[in-house]
C-alpha cells in the first residue's frame, strides 16, 4: 500500500508542534489585525472627541 514508507512523518507533524503553529499563526493574525485596526480606532476617536 505504500503506508509506511515514512514513519517519522508523524513524529514531524505532532499535535504539540501542530498546536504551537496553531497559536503562532492565531497571534500573529491577532496582531496584524489589531496593527490594522488601530489606526482606525484611533482616528474615529480623534474625530468624535
């Protein structure tokens, strides 16, 4: 079948590393959103004070 020609190929891929790439691109999504917001944010606020 051709199933094990790779059996380290999922102790590259394990669920601790899959999380922390979930968490590394989940944050760095927050941030760039929260980077792309703000000055948003800042300017409706700067134009209603």
């Amino acid at each position: 079948m051709g199933y094990r020609t790779r059996p380290t190929a999922a102790s590259q891929f394990a669920p601790a590393d899959l999380l922390k790439g979930i968490l590394v691109v989940s944050s760095f999504g927050f941030w760039a959103v929260m980077l792309g917001l703000m000055p948003v944010l800042l300017f409706r606020v700067w134009l209603v004070g």
